[in-house]
C-alpha cells in the first residue's frame, strides 16, 4: 500500500475464498481516504479481463496520478499465474 500524491491509501488486497464467516473476495485495488472511507475499489473475479488481478502486491503511482500494479509472478491460492498474464499493469487516472 501507499499514499498517492491525492492524499488517498491505495491498498492491494489478494483474492480470499469463502468461508463461514465471509463470502469470497476478488483480488483487487481499493482506495480509501486516510480516515478509511472507501473511495473505489478495482478488480473482479475474472483477473482475464483489463483492469483486473490475478495476486497484485506492488503498487505505486506516478506524478500524473498513473496506478502501477505488480503482480505475483508464480502462484497464488487460485493456483498458477497463467504464461501470457502481465507482471505489471498501468491504470490511467481518468478526470
């Protein structure tokens, strides 16, 4: 996790599957104010599609407000890292 130059916590969160207590969560992006409200959260269960994540774990941004997501390259608790899946994703800030 990191704080953007927004003022904004930018935390990455690893898939976790259901269980008593909860159901499952994707993996994903979420950013929270530093307080803790949720602002948005990025990622759904089909980490084929852009703009969703197989294990993120390294983030950052750039002076632009650009998100760099790094993914886990081997294997994660949903098994292998498919060959031609990204190692890292760029998210454009949209205004």
């Amino acid at each position: 996790m990191f704080i953007g130059n927004d003022g904004n916590l930018y935390i990455s969160e690893l898939y976790s599957s259901a269980n008593a207590e909860r159901p499952a969560r994707p993996a994903q992006i979420s950013i929270r104010t530093l307080d803790g409200k949720l602002l948005a959260r990025c990622g759904s269960e089909d980490y084929s599609v852009v703009g969703n994540f197989f294990a993120p774990h390294g983030l950052w941004g750039d002076a632009e407000g650009n998100l760099y997501v790094g993914e886990l390259e081997v294997s994660s608790n949903r098994g292998p890292r498919p060959a031609d899946y990204p190692a890292i994703h760029k998210l454009l800030r949209v205004r």
